[in-house]
C-alpha cells in the first residue's frame, strides 16, 4: 500500500513540474499531442493497472 501512495505523490510532483516548466516556455506544449490521444493513454493505464493487479496474485 505504501509504494502506491508513493508513486501516486510522485506523479503528481513529475506532473506538477512540467506545467509549471511549460508555463515558463522551457519545456515543449504536449497539449495538442495529448488532446490527440488521451484515450490511448486511458487505455495503456487500466491495461497496466490489470496486468499489476494479476501478477500481484
């Protein structure tokens, strides 16, 4: 439970550093490319999240 929580923080720490980089225009926009695929992206998580949880078993 606590490597969950952990990498929970640590998506937010990485997330929260890259608008605030992009903001600042010292990082690339990935708003288009995101817009773009963010089903792909919903996919690739809870295909993730499946293969975590039945390896965990």
């Amino acid at each position: 439970m606590r490597r969950k929580s952990l990498t929970s923080a640590w998506v937010l720490i990485a997330l929260g550093t890259y608008f605030l980089l992009s903001k600042r225009g010292w990082m690339p926009n990935l708003g288009p490319l995101i817009s773009e695929w963010w089903p792909a992206i919903l996919i690739i998580i809870g295909i993730s999240m499946i293969v975590r949880r039945s390896s965990d078993e």
